[in-house]
C-alpha cells in the first residue's frame, strides 16, 4: 500500500522542523531532512524519510549530537580524518563530500574518513551533488556497533551490509550506484519480517546455514544471518567487498569493530576524484558514455525489459515524484504522528 501524495519542499519542511524542535540545530535538521527526503524520491524507502523516527529517538535519548563540528583528527593536502562525536550522520556526510570535493578540484582526489558519525541514511541520495560539478564520488560506511551478516561459508554475523555507493558523471545524467556488500538489508528484512512476509529470494540463512526467504529466522534464537552478496554459491564475492569496506571505513578512521559499542552509528569513507586531473573530462564523458550506450543497447533476455544504468530508474523517479509528490511507504507519517503531537508540529497536507 502507498500513500497519497506529499509535495517534496513540504515534507522537507516537516523533517526539519522535528528535527529542530527536538533541538537539533537549524542547519543540520535541514541537511538531515533533504537527505532523508531525497531518498525517498530517488525510491530507497527504507533508508528516507522511515529513518526519521528512529532519529527522533535517538536525539532524545542523547545518543545523536543536536550540535557540535566534527573534530579533525589528521589532515594532508588531499587526505583528513575526521571524529564526528555522534553528530547527525546526513549532516557530516555532506560537510565530508564538500572538503573532499574542494581537495579534489585543487589536487585532483581528496579522501575523508569520518569516525563515531552517527547513520548516514540513503548513500545513493548525496551522489548527484557531486557529479552535478563533474566529479566522481565514492561512499562507503560501515557500523562497527552492529553484525547481521556473516563472512562467506560461515554462520556466525561478523559485518553490517557494508554498503558502497558511486556517482559517475557524463554528458546526460549521471550513473549512480548504491550496492551493498550483503544480498539484502536489515531494513527490508525487519520491515517484512514485521508485515508476516517474506523476501523474494532465499538472501538469508538460518543458523543452521540453510538459505531461506523468510525474515523470521532473523528475529528468533538461535538468529540467523543476512548472506554475503552472491550467496551460498558465490559469497565470496561479497565476503570480499566487506573487507575492502571494512578496511576503508574502521581501519583507515582508526576506529572500529575493534573499539567498545557506543551504539547505532557508522563510520564512513568519501572520496572525491576530478576527471580533469587525469584524462581530462572530454575524454572521461567520452569513455563512459560509450561504454553507458553500449550497455543501454545490449540485447535484453528473452522476455526481459532494455538494460538500464544503475541509477537511471532512480533519478526518473525523483524527477517525476518532485513534480507530482512523492509517495511515501505506508506507516512511515503514522510512525511520525506521535513526534508531531509531542513536539508540536502539524502534519503537510497532503496533494491533491
């Protein structure tokens, strides 16, 4: 079930007002709201504006800073290292993508790894504002507090998703990857496992190692494990990318898995790269862009839709639903009712 229509700006205006009337400073409430919003337009349901609430919660419990600067704890030319003291994750990603983009325009890359951010929501949703200044951007996170996913031929959790996302200029609209380095997540799994569902693929394994669809055995003891992306026959492709993100995130901030809980939150690496350093940014749009038209012209399977690029369903959505509102995922405004009366905030009206 879908709702109806909200305008975009207006749901944007309500994230933000929770957010700052539960004491988060202006400034960050709105990054926080228009990243979260933004995934939502772009169709990552479980990583927009359902994140709110659990925010909320956070704030209140003291384990999401209101206020503060991330502390820079090793800084280069083209290389920092930042502690984020718990600030808002949305917030930090962004102010981490602003100085590695000014590295990356002077010096050709610019990298920062944040530790102790809190969750960074959508990662795919921060992609377009870097490739719209023709650069190319990385982002990866893990959360050092959290295991859901188990190291390949294993049955124990080790890792969280591991997420990595990409966004790649060209000439027409960028491609935007957002993968993780496990078959699904634990935000479908929790919201399918609440609904009595299932998922549509066997992506988990009790634990026992059996694969299954079912989210139950995820939630009920012994606890099964989200499996490496590629599974039972070929998690060690996805074993693999969740030690590359691990290295980038916990091991290059210097603080990880290895470290003492303090709770849900992440550590994140961005990169930054200017094409106009290496191979020049003619040469770089003509590269990928052949490359794009050569997937876009593949012949499809027998039965099947045209090959799209990662991201190309994504940014039609976005684009259709800023014009005509967006559609949030049912109970997402229920979930937000109680904060609004708590806090005194009206809910947008909805589109007619």
């Amino acid at each position: 079930m879908i709702t109806p229509r909200h305008s975009a700006d207006d749901l944007v205006a309500y994230a933000a007002s929770l957010l700052a009337r539960a004491g988060v400073r202006d400034d960050i409430a709105r990054d926080v709201a228009t990243v979260l919003v933004d995934g939502d337009l772009l169709g990552h349901n479980t990583h927009g504006l359902a994140l709110l609430a659990p925010y909320l919660g956070e704030v209140e419990k003291g384990t999401m800073a209101k206020s503060g600067e991330p502390r820079v704890i090793n800084s280069r030319p083209a290389a920092q290292a930042w502690d984020a003291v718990r600030l808002p994750g949305p917030w930090v990603t962004m102010r981490a993508l602003d100085a590695a983009s000014t590295m990356a325009e002077t010096y050709g890359c610019g990298t920062v790894v944040v530790r102790r951010s809190h969750h960074i929501a959508c990662l795919a949703a921060y992609m377009k504002r870097v490739t719209d200044r023709n650069l190319m951007a990385i982002v990866a996170c893990s959360d050092p507090a959290m295991k859901s996913v188990a190291p390949f031929g294993g049955v124990s959790s080790v890792f969280t998703p591991n997420p990595l996302a990409a966004g790649i200029p060209t000439s027409g609209d960028p491609i935007i990857l957002d993968i993780s380095a496990s078959y699904t997540t634990n935000g479908l799994t929790g919201r399918l496992h609440a609904k009595g569902e299932k998922l549509p693929h066997p992506w988990i394994q009790d634990a026992q190692g059996n694969p299954t669809r079912d989210p139950a055995v995820l939630f009920t003891e012994p606890r099964g494990t989200l499996l490496p992306l590629g599974g039972i026959e070929a998690g060690h492709k996805g074993y693999a990318l969740a030690l590359l993100v691990e290295a980038a995130t916990g091991a290059l901030a210097g603080h990880g898995r290895a470290d003492a809980s303090e709770g849900w939150g992440a550590t994140v690496f961005v990169q930054v790269l200017d094409p106009a350093a290496f191979g020049g940014v003619e040469d770089f749009e003509r590269q990928i862009d052949f490359v794009a038209a050569a997937c876009r012209g593949a012949t499809p399977r027998p039965g099947g839709e045209a090959v799209r690029l990662p991201g190309e369903r994504g940014l039609r959505r976005y684009r259709e639903q800023k014009e005509k509102g967006v559609e949030l995922f049912e109970g997402i405004m229920a979930s937000l009712a109680p904060w609004g009366a708590k806090l005194g905030v009206a809910v947008p009206k909805e589109m007619r």
